[in-house]
C-alpha cells in the first residue's frame, strides 16, 4: 500500500472512530478555573487571552505561552487549572486571526503570501512588537513579582508551542527595536524562553524531503485536509533508535497502535473550543510555505547572538520534545543541537521527554507544566 493509500486509511478510521470516543469523554469534563479578557496593544490592535489568576503566594513566577497552528489558548485549559499549585500564573494568549483577537489585515495577507524577505521580516518585527507590549502591559497592570534576589522565584517566561515559535523567537530577536520601557521591562523580568517542539520551518529551518502532513497531501480532499491534520498532529509515533540523530529512522506517515491519540479524550465541544481552521487555513499556512527566509536569520538572532542575550540578561532557554511525537519536534531539536554547537555551545538547553507525543500539555498537564518551569533551572 502507498503512503498516500496508507494516510488516507488512517484519516478515515480518525473519522470513524472519534465521535464514540469523543462521547465516552464528555462524561469527565475538565474543571474551568480560569478567566478570558483581552489585552490592547496598540495600534489597533487586541491580543485575547486565558488568566490562570495568580497563586496565594506573593513570589509567584508567570509563563505566557503562544498557541501553534490551528489551535488556540483553551489547549492550555489543564494546564491553567494546575499553574497556581505550582506557584505559577498561567496566560495563554491568542494570536491575531484566532477567537478574539485582531485578525489580520489583507495587506498583512499579502505580505505573508507575496512579500519579499525585508517586508516579511517587518511582519514578524511587528508581531513580535505586539507580543512584548502584551506582556509589559500585563506585567504592569497585574503588579507580577519581579524576579527575587537570589533568582529562584518571580519574573516571567515566555512560552512558543508549535508554529507559536516563529512568534517566541520574533519576541526577542527584535528586543532592541522595542520602547525603551519595553526594553527594560523586558530585561529587568524575562528568565526564560521555551521552545516547544517548534516545526523547522517555523524558524525557517529545512524540512527533510520524506516530511508528510495531511495538510499537504493531495490525494486528501481539500475540506479534509486541515481537520485531517488535527487528528494526525495529535497521534504518538513510533520512531527508530533517537541516539542516531538520523531522520531516515523517524516515521513520518504513519501513527503508533501503543497510544490512543490524544484527540479522543477531547469531548465535541473541547475539540470545537480549542481549533479554528480557518485560522490555520489563512496567514499560518503563508507562514509554513512562504516565510521561511525571513524566520531563519530571525530564530539564529534569537538564540546565538550574543548583542540580543545580553539585552536579556537574565534569560535561560529550553527547547524540548517528545520522543514519540510526529517527526518535525524531532528533527528541530536536532537542529538547534547543531546551531548551538556551531555557535559555541551553551545558548540552549534541549530535552527529550519519554513518552510524550506534540499534546503532553492535554495528556500529561503536570509534566509539560514542570517542564516549563525547568527553564529557571
């Protein structure tokens, strides 16, 4: 059987299989202990977002996390609920285009689809203007702890799960373009970026040339294509020997038996809260295909260039991935090795985690919460 024959039978027991699951799951919904609101910063512009609310504790540390492609902050929801007995605050905000904030404009569109390098590159300048404001803003309005003395508790962390990266890493590769008030809010409060299982292309790394998506696939109806890679993304599969840093040894196609997907434990009305195809279907699809010469040179300031850490002074990065997840979480963790190597070594600190596939935030809350958190370490 071709891979294409064998992708369009695995979405086909997706959809057969999910609404039984799905059903079996509503009988256990999870606890909401969260707030919505939206934040504006500036220019028009409204970035929306989930509060876990701040802990008892008066030296609480904060994480504000960026959603991926196709799903939104309610991800997060198991998470929330778990920040504040972690001593932690909790915000997931929504990007332009998805449920509440600013969707972007045609010019932007354009840009993501025809611009050149220099006007593409302006746009992720420009977003990632919105998202440091975001968290200045929020810092100032909700009186969070600065980081303490002895450096242990406080302060804040910044979060890219996903195609979010190509966002995380905007942030601060353009700190010094920022208001001098961002700026120093920003230095005075940032320990920590996260990189969760980014997709290479969402630093403008190169994919290899066996990658597969139903996004991509073609032999897949259209209207399918984009629910099809919901289901897909949130498989576990079952790689070779990872020591070999080789990608001929990842699957690429097709999901394990071992592990029930982590789509069927979202009930109807989860699944619906936590997507928007739309938004998926519009400017991050440009992002994944068009962008990749402006994110490069953007994810390598990011991370290695000594002029940008220093203007972060007290910021720790972490990149991780699961070690059954689908390939691209893989195959960048590789990639950034290589990068930090190549630029001295020490910049980032990577992890793989056992047992986890791209949702462990959904299937394993507490694990991917004190895997955060381990940036401060």
């Amino acid at each position: 059987m071709s891979v294409l024959n064998v992708s369009s039978v695995l979405l086909l027991l997706f959809f057969y299989l999910f609404p039984a699951i799905s059903a079996a799951a509503a009988h256990h919904p999870a606890p909401r202990q969260y707030t919505t609101s939206s934040l504006n910063v500036g220019n028009g512009t409204t970035l929306a977002y989930l509060d876990s609310g701040a802990p008892s504790s008066r030296t609480y540390t904060t994480i504000f996390a960026i959603h991926g492609m196709g799903f939104q902050s309610p991800v997060w929801e198991k998470v929330l609920d778990l920040a504040p007995a972690y001593n932690t605050r909790f915000v997931a905000i929504n990007r332009r285009d998805y449920n509440g904030s600013t969707p972007y404009t045609a010019g932007d569109l354009n840009v993501l689809q025809n611009g050149t390098v220099s006007e593409q590159t302006a746009f992720f300048q420009q977003r990632g203007e919105e998202i440091a404001t975001f968290i200045e803003l929020f810092i100032k309005q909700n009186g969070l702890p600065a980081p303490s003395a002895d450096g242990k508790t406080g302060g804040v962390a910044l979060l890219g799960w996903s195609l979010g990266n190509a966002f995380g890493v905007s942030t601060i590769a353009n700190i010094q373009t920022y208001a001098t008030s961002t700026q120093q809010t920003l230095a005075k409060y940032l320990r920590g970026l996260v990189l969760q299982e980014p997709p290479s292309v969402s630093l403008g790394l190169p994919l290899p040339p066996q990658s597969w998506s139903p996004q991509i696939d073609t032999s897949i109806p259209a209207a399918d294509r984009q629910p099809g890679f919901v289901q897909w993304i949130t498989a576990y599969f079952q790689h070779g020997d990872l020591s070999t840093r080789d990608v001929n040894v990842l699957e690429y196609v097709l999901p394990s038996i071992t592990h029930v997907p982590s789509v069927f434990s979202f009930t109807t009305d989860q699944l619906a809260g936590v997507t928007n195809l739309a938004a998926a279907s519009g400017g991050d699809t440009f992002i994944v295909g068009y962008n990749q010469a402006a994110l490069l040179p953007t994810y390598r300031k990011a991370l290695f260039n000594k002029t940008v850490r220093a203007a972060l002074p007290l910021l720790n990065v972490l990149e991780f991935t699961g070690d059954i997840t689908a390939n691209f979480g893989i195959v960048a963790l590789w990639q950034i090795q290589d990068d930090d190597a190549a630029a001295g070594g020490g910049f980032v600190k990577t992890e793989i985690l056992k047992g986890t596939n791209h949702f462990v935030h959904w299937d394993q809350p507490a694990l991917a919460l004190s895997t955060y958190l381990s940036v401060f370490d």
